[in-house]
C-alpha cells in the first residue's frame, strides 16, 4: 500500500481547475456576447421608440398648427356671419313700412308700382361703348396717316 500511495503521489495529479476555469471562461465570453447582443437588441428598440416619439410630436405640432389656422377661419367666418345678420335685422327693421318694401321692390327685384314705369340704366354698356369709341379713335387716326 505504501508503493502506491508513493505512486500516486510522484503522479501529477489532474488539473481539475484548469479545465472549470476554461469552461468558466467559456460561459462568460458566452454571457458576455449573450449580453452584447441584449444591449444591441435594447439599443435598437430604444432608437425605434425615440424615432416615434419624434415623428408624433412633428405630427402634433403639424395639426396645432393647422388646427389654429383653421379656428382663425371660422372665427372670421363666425364675425362676418354676426355683422351680417346684425345688418339684415336693421333692414328688417327700416323697412318694416310699406315704402321700404316699395323700395326693396324697385331697387333689388326690379319691380314697378301699378303707376310706375321702370327704367333700367346699364353701366357697364357705357363703359364698353367709350371703349369701342377710343378703338374706332385710334383706327380713324391709323388711316389718315
């Protein structure tokens, strides 16, 4: 018993740690890659969500914008609509009587009274017949040159 034992001491005994810490190692380049690509996948999905963020907060302001534009809008809408009505209740008012309503007749719906004539002047003929007067000017004075 004594020889073996001497045996088994002069035998280099197994290098058992070698081989945890190998493995150790291997487990932690395995972590350490397993939590790279954690943070990777983190980093991306984080960069997902701020790209969002930004892009609904540009929409945001976009509709804020156009929402206060538009209130503008129909708050001048709203204004002349108000004056407008305010003017056609005083009309309402002024031309309660029956002369009013003679003249509202006459003026806007171009009718006359039972002992009325009615005579409609038109403008805009005049305007275009100084116009054909200052062609027919201009041609008259071409042909004596």
């Amino acid at each position: 018993m004594a020889a073996r034992y001497r045996q088994e001491l002069r035998r280099p005994k197994r290098v058992v740690n070698i081989d945890k810490t190998k493995r150790d190692e291997k487990k932690v380049t395995k972590t350490s890659s397993s939590n790279g690509f954690y943070y990777s996948f983190l980093t991306i999905i984080l960069l997902l969500c701020l790209f969002q963020i930004t892009i609904s907060a540009i929409l945001n302001i976009s509709k804020i914008v156009s929402y206060k534009a538009k209130i503008v809008q129909i708050t001048k809408t709203r204004n002349a609509a108000k004056a407008l009505n305010e003017q056609l209740q005083d009309n309402i008012k002024n031309f309660s009587n029956v002369t009013g309503l003679e003249a509202i007749a006459r003026n806007n719906l171009k009718m006359s009274g039972e002992d009325e004539v009615l005579v409609i002047i038109n403008k805009q003929e005049e305007e275009e017949k100084t116009e054909k007067d200052a062609v027919s000017r201009l041609m008259k004075l071409t042909k004596h040159d």
